[in-house]
C-alpha cells in the first residue's frame, strides 16, 4: 500500500486587493501578488487563498489563473459562495516548486 503522511500547512489570505484601472497594464497586481507571496513564505505560510470576484466576466480569474492560482472548489462554500455569486475560491502555493512537487486532492 501507500503511505500518507498528515502535514501541517499554514495558509494566509488576500481579503481585499483592487489595482486601479490606469494601472493595470503597468503590472502593479504582478507586482502586488509578488510581493504578497514572498511575505507570506517568509512567515512560513505554504499556500495564499483568495475569493476572486468578478462579476462573473471571468477575466479576474483567467489573470490569477496566469500566477498560479488554481479554483479550490473544496473552499468554496467556506470563502465565497456555493454559488460563486459572490466569487471564485482560489489558492496558490507561496513557493512555486510546491506545485510541481505535491499533488492535492482537495484543488
């Protein structure tokens, strides 16, 4: 069989984050979101949650989407909506090798 292992994951959210219309095709939410992920790896926090709203458009998504970011169905009801009226539950690892090295079963 296959061992599992129970691991301690330490996890740290974007509550609210808006860039400026005249500012988004200068990569200050690129920016923002960089910063942002190396403050919370070095608090030791493996995965950044966040609740991307939209207003259904889909583009907000499709952009965190580009950082990282994947759809946390399982998160769904507990940081938006189960609807996704009011969002879309997403996370993303702070330390990008943890994508590659981890497969979660709850993404």
């Amino acid at each position: 069989g296959q061992a599992w292992r129970q691991a301690s994951v330490g996890t740290a959210a974007i509550i609210y984050m808006f860039v400026e219309p005249d500012y988004r095709k200068r990569n200050v939410g690129a920016l923002a979101l960089e910063i942002i992920s190396a403050i919370h790896s070095n608090q030791g926090v493996d995965f950044t949650i966040l609740v991307a709203d939209d207003n259904g458009s889909g583009k907000l998504i499709e952009w965190y989407e580009q950082y990282g970011f994947k759809r946390a169905p399982k998160l769904q009801s507990l940081l938006g909506s189960a609807n996704k009226e009011y969002g879309v539950a997403m996370m993303a690892p702070t330390d990008r090798r943890i994508s590659a090295a981890v497969k979660l079963k709850w993404w």
